[in-house]
C-alpha cells in the first residue's frame, strides 16, 4: 500500500540547509522552501525544490502564516522547519497557528533569549558567569558592585558577537543604557539586553542531534580566536576538533546534554558555545541555538567523523512517520531496504548511502579523526586559493568575499599544524576587516 510523501515548508533568512532540503527530497518528500528577497539569488538546490518562495526582507509574522495558509488549501502541511536562527521562533509561532508537530514558541523563546537560557543554564546546574537584565537600575548598580569588570553588554536576542559590547567602568554602562533607550525601536532599547561577567579563556563549541529529548550525536571542537574578537578585530576565524576521548571532551558533552533537557529540545539541531576559564579552569556556558551551527562547522564536524549534521536532522524528521518511508514498497523492495537504513535503524545499525551506523540510539561517526577550518574575509571577490595545495584539504570555501579551507587528518596536531601556516598567509593573502555589526542585516 503506497502511503502519500511527507509534505515539508522550510524557513531560512539565510542561505542555510542545503543538504536538509536535498536529503528530504531524496526520500520522496515535497518541499517548499520559504526565503527573503535577499536571499532568493544564492545557490539554492531548486532540483529539490517543489517551489521556492521570496518574501519582502521585512516580512512579519503575519505574512507567514497567511502565505502557509494559502499554500495549506491545496497541499497538506506535515512540517515546518527552521533551518535558520532568525526563522527558530516563527516556524514555531506558524506550527502553533496550524496545530502541527514540532518545537512551540515558549521552548522557542528559550533558544532565542539569552537571559533565559541562561537562568535555565544555571538551574540545571551547569556554571554561567554571573548576569543580571538591563531592566531594574537598582539590580544593575549592586551587579556591578558585586561583580568585578570587565562586564560584557549583549544584546538577549542576537546571534554570535552581533551587539555585544565590552564594558571596564560603570559609567560605560549607564551610557549604554542610554544610548539603547534612545533608539527608535523598542525591542532594541536596553530592557532586550543583559549584562554578563567578562571570562577570558578558550570557547569551545558542541553541536548535536537530539531525536525524543536525546542527544544522539555531538561533537566537540574549539576556536582558535573567540568568536567576539574575530568580529571586533578581524582576522582570520578557526575552528577544530578537540582530542577525543578527554576530560574536556567528557565534561562538554555532559553540559550539552544537561543544557538540552533542561531547555526542552525534542528533535533537531543545536549549537552550544562554552569558555574555558583562563582563572579557573572551569568551563561556563554562554549560549545554546536550535539549529545546525554556521560558519561550516558542519563541514568541519562532516570531515571529521563522516556525519552530516543536515542529512542526519532530515532523517530524523522524516523518521516521524512511524516508518512511512521504510513501508513505501511494503518493506521488502531495494527502495524500503535503502530508505531503512538511511533513516538509521537502530536495531541492526546499517549504514544506508553514506550514512552512518546507528546502534541503541545513537548516530555513530563512520570515522574519529581531527578537522579544522581557517575562514577569512577577503579583499577579493572571489580569492583564489588554488595555491594551497596540501592533500589534507577537504573543502574550499566558494563564498563572495571570503577565503576558507577545511583540513582533515588523523593527526590533530597536523591540522593544528595546517591552520598555524595558513593564518600567515591568509593575512598576506586574503585578509579584510569590516567593522562589527550592530545588528542582524
């Protein structure tokens, strides 16, 4: 008995999710794919698609859930998905209109605000520099007598270093709040903000799959630079795998996991950032977003362990119905057998068409090696990189204006190796700096 696709709207602001929408396609299901005018000239994977929609930049909530409407009369709506950071809390606002499954606004909220991942961060027992909301002068003045500078005032809603501002005197502080309270639209005056203790260490990042409140799989890597001072100063970005099997590696995990039952992820991505404290040691949280970290550090984490993290959310969203895909050709036919184990069995863990193994649950990595990326704005449009020419290279970034490479090595101290030399080059090479953004464009 033939059972009817999986019909499936994505959201994305950005150019993001390119293998979501590939993969989804791949098992039969519709996509329509919604994006802003902006965005509706990148390389979309329009063989994929059932069709591609642009919305005006500044569409709202209500443009959204009239044009899902529209879209609803003639086509049943399974899933809407959030391939982006921007697009998390509306997908969520567009299932609640709809009565569709999925992640509500109110967990939503949590991955978007930082002041309240935060408070969850800390009840759930993971360390979180000291914090307090730009709201009440009172709760702000004993802050900043209690808590030594520097402080760091970002923005709750933002994403990566967008807004965030350093702070040494208190007076910076007060004049801060100021000049927010002076912009012209509310939600980014200074009650959508919070004041955080400054910790200088190492950022680490962990990025996972989470299927019924689980994670499933994650890996664990490091920048080279803080994210915050590559945005304030420029140069080069890096990221790499860390050694696996440590005690650092062990403690992220078990805070990732901590962060994603206490904040309510059932299904999906997410991106964690920790700083490992130059004073003590200690690992602290910063902020978690449900969605598949940018910078390709899904490319990274790809060459490193043979997991993609945008094929394996697909299978895992298409996985939802209750082995659909699997009884397509009644779970006998070459087809079923494929879609099986490309959606992870985990009872037997085959590995379907590039797939991984999965076994109790979990998504197991085809491999456990080390890969790092170095990413630079570039002068140039389009920079030619053909002059690095190690085989450890894995992927050449082809982006407008920037200059990237990803290395892959059983060895991380040859990776480590490789993004020491091309930092130089890159400099010489490549290097442009813009000033930091003080807002998403």
């Amino acid at each position: 008995m033939s059972s009817s696709p999986l019909n499936i709207i994505c959201l994305a602001t950005y150019f993001k999710g390119v293998d979501f929408i590939r993969e989804c396609k791949s098992h039969g299901a519709q996509i329509v794919l919604i994006t802003k005018e902006k965005m509706l000239g990148e390389a979309w994977p329009r063989e994929s698609l059932d069709e591609l929609i642009a919305l005006p930049n500044d569409a709202n909530l209500d443009l959204f859930i009239h044009l899902i409407g529209l879209l609803a009369r003639q086509t049943r709506i399974d899933r809407v998905v959030a391939l982006e950071e921007f697009d998390v809390l509306t997908a969520a606002q567009v299932r609640e209109h709809f009565c569709l499954p999925g992640m509500t606004s109110a967990t939503a909220r949590l991955f978007r605000d930082k002041l309240a991942m935060a408070a969850c961060a800390r009840q759930a027992g993971v360390n979180v520099p000291e914090f307090v909301p730009l709201v009440n002068h009172d709760e702000v003045r004993q802050f900043m007598e209690r808590v030594p500078p520097p402080w760091i005032i970002k923005p709750r809603s933002d994403v990566s270093a967008i807004g965030i501002k350093k702070a040494q005197q208190p007076g910076e502080v007060w004049r801060a709040i100021d000049d927010l309270d002076a912009r012209e639209r509310f939600r980014e005056r200074s009650s959508h903000y919070l004041l955080a203790r400054f910790v200088s260490g190492e950022v680490f990042h962990v990025d996972s799959l989470v299927n019924n409140g689980r994670v499933v799989f994650a890996g664990a890597n490091k920048y080279g630079r803080p994210p915050m001072e590559v945005a304030h100063k420029g140069g080069a970005y890096f990221s790499r795998t860390i050694p696996h099997g440590t005690a650092d590696e062990k403690a992220l995990f078990e805070f990732n996991r901590k962060l994603v039952k206490a904040l309510g992820l059932e299904k999906g991505a997410a991106h964690a950032e920790f700083i490992k404290s130059d004073q003590d040691g200690q690992f602290y949280f910063l902020e978690i977003a449900a969605r598949v970290g940018g910078a390709y550090i899904a490319d990274v984490l790809e060459a490193a362990s043979g997991v993609n993290l945008w094929r394996e959310w697909a299978r895992l969203e298409l996985a939802d119905q209750g082995g659909k895909e699997g009884r397509r050709e009644g779970g006998t036919g070459r087809k079923g057998d494929a879609e099986a184990g490309r959606s992870g069995d985990a009872e037997t863990g085959r590995r379907g068409e590039g797939g991984t193994g999965r076994r109790e649950g979990k998504i197991k990595p085809l491999r456990k090696e080390y890969a790092g990326i170095i990413l630079s704005l570039a002068r140039q449009e389009y920079p030619d990189t053909s002059s690095y020419s190690d085989p450890e290279i894995a992927y050449r970034v082809n982006k407008k204006h920037h200059a990237g490479l990803i290395v892959q090595s059983k060895s991380l101290e040859r990776v480590q190796e490789l993004l020491n030399q091309y930092s130089a080059r890159f400099t010489e090479d490549f290097a442009a700096v813009l000033p930091p953004l003080e807002r998403a464009e």
